[in-house]
C-alpha cells in the first residue's frame, strides 16, 4: 500500500469509526529519521529508523487512540475488531505488543 493509497484507507477507517460511535484520534502520521531513532533509543519502537524503517517514516503507519470524556480508553469494540475491519481494506494485520499502531 503506498502514502496515497493509505491515507484513503485510513480516512475510510476513520469514519467508520466515527460513525459507529467512537471518538478517534492519530498520532504519528509521519515521523522523521530522527524522532524514529529516538523513539527506537528510548526503548518505545523496534525500528531504529536506519536499518529497521517504521512504516510512520514512510507515512504508512498511524498510532490511533480513542477518547472518552477527555481520557483514552480502549475502542468499543475492541482492538481486534477495528483491525480486522482494517484488513478488509487492505491493511497490515494487528501487532499484540503496539494494539494502536495500524499500517499499510
């Protein structure tokens, strides 16, 4: 899935979301080299950035929470089904370790 692509698809996941009820946010769309490295330096990812690439380098992956009265909260729904609703679009299947991050 290229940047294009995913974006459509995220935006299509997005209002699905909204119109089921949930209160979405996204974090991370893109991230440089740098902020990757730190991320990976502070123990927070598994890709360094230079040898191991995240897909939010890219501008492939997105961290999505939810919200409820100005506090996160799991999805309604459960993690597992808005990634298996994810992957009917196309998308990478759930990472256990990283429930919010979805990619292309």
């Amino acid at each position: 899935m290229n940047r294009v692509e995913f974006t459509r698809e995220i935006v299509g996941l997005f209002q699905e979301m909204i119109d089921d009820g949930e209160h979405p946010i996204g974090d991370f769309w893109k991230r440089s080299d740098e902020e990757q490295k730190r991320l990976f330096d502070a123990g927070l990812s598994k890709c360094d950035g230079i040898i191991i690439i995240s897909k939010h380098q890219r501008g492939c992956g997105l961290d999505i929470y939810f919200i409820e009265n100005g506090k996160l909260v799991d999805p309604k729904r459960g993690w597992e089904y808005w990634h298996k609703r994810w992957e009917a679009r196309g998308g990478s299947p759930m990472i256990e370790w990283d429930k919010g991050h979805f990619e292309g």
